[in-house]
C-alpha cells in the first residue's frame, strides 16, 4: 500500500488547514461587511484604479471588468488591471482597497519591484515543480530509489519559493495601496482603517497557502526517508 493513504504525516497539515479555512471566512465576511460602506469620495473602483495609475503618469494599463467575486488582479504581461464585478462599478470602501490594491501590482511593475520580477520569473518552474513533484516522489518510494524521491521534494522546494516570494509582493502591494488612496485624497483617515482591515483580511489568505506549502514540503521530506528506510 502507498504511504499516501491515511498516513500520520498529514498531521503536519492540520493547523495549515485551519488558517486557510479561518483565513477564507475572515475575507468574505469582512470584505462582504465594508461592501456595504459606501466611500464618502463617490468614486467607483475602476475610476479609482485609473486615477491612481495615472497619478503616477501609467497611462499604458487597462482597466477592464471580469466575472466572478474577488477575482480581480493584475496581468504585467497583457497590462491590464481586472476587477471583478463586485468591485468595478462599486464605490465601497472594500471596492477601492481591492482595486487599489491591484493598482498596487502595477506600481510594482511599473518600478520593476525586484519581488515581483523575481516572481514572476519562477512561475513557470513553480508549475512544472508542483505537477512533477508528487509522481516522481511516489515513484522514488515505489522503486526505493531515495535520489528519485528527493528530485520530487526539490521540485515541490520550487512552489515553496514561490509561496515565499509571493509574501512580500503582497503586503507591499497593499501598503502601497493604503498609501496612494490616503495621499491621493480618496480616503478619509477613518475609511482608511477599514480599508486596511479589507486588506490585511486578503493578506492572511497567502499566509495559509504559504504555511500550506511549506508544511507540504516538510511532510514529503518526511515521507521521502521513511519510504526507502522501509527498503532497507
């Protein structure tokens, strides 16, 4: 039988699971509440996201609208800032951190922050790690072939940075955010509180996945060894 099933080692997991499912409710609910708070500067998302970027002479971004809830973000390869439905046409407090938020990427872009580059680079051997991560582990324990095994952590080791990495390129994003919509006026100094609770409330989520991956990594480290000790 393969040690993947109902193995110890997915203890690991346990307090990863819980931050991401306490992380996951804390968002919705508190973006859901400051939905409902309107900003007192009238604006909606899209017309903050573009004052914003051309505040900083980026005229070369589009703005557009996408389906789905919190499914917004920045495309540095298309140039475009895609805001849900939930935050493009509305003029909440949620609304504009979110897309400040995202114009945030875009300042980041825009001064080839070294995070996002170093990034956006490793996207593509972070893909390529997570898809051969888990085969070839399974076939270093199957075979007993611990060198195997541990090519299969190394390529999971890939997503882990890109987890880590990932960290930095947020919060900065939205201190960046907090800043331009503070400096630029959009906000008043008590809206800004609620802001960054949108925000920092977005935040934990990549800390769970973060927490996630490298709990993941240290549990097929474990698995790696005590698979090919059982062929000794």
């Amino acid at each position: 039988m393969f040690p993947f099933y109902f193995d110890p080692t997915y203890a690991l997991l346990i307090p990863a699971i819980l931050l991401a499912v306490y992380a996951q409710t804390k968002v919705r609910s508190t973006f859901n509440k400051y939905s409902q708070v309107p900003a007192r500067s009238g604006m909606t998302g899209a017309e903050v996201s573009l004052a914003l970027l051309h505040s900083r002479n980026i005229y070369d971004v589009n703005v557009v609208p996408i389906r789905g809830q919190l499914t917004d973000h920045y495309d540095p390869r298309r140039k475009t800032l895609n805001l849900s439905e939930g935050v493009y046409n509305s003029t909440s407090l949620a609304a504009l951190g979110v897309a400040a938020h995202e114009v945030g990427h875009a300042f980041q872009h825009d001064t080839d922050y070294v995070p996002l580059k170093v990034r956006s680079s490793i996207v593509p051997l972070a893909n390529i790690g997570s898809n051969l991560a888990f085969p070839l582990l399974l076939l270093g324990i199957v075979l007993g072939n611990q060198k195997v095994a541990f090519i299969g952590v190394a390529a999971f080791s890939l997503a882990v940075l890109f987890q880590l990495v990932t960290l930095p390129v947020e919060y900065n994003a939205s201190n960046r955010a907090v800043e331009a919509l503070e400096v630029g006026g959009y906000l008043e100094r008590d809206e800004v509180h609620s802001t960054r609770k949108v925000l920092n409330a977005a935040a934990l989520t990549y800390v769970a996945s973060t927490m996630m991956a490298v709990l993941q990594l240290l549990r097929l480290l474990i698995l790696s060894g005590a698979g090919n000790r059982r062929r000794d």
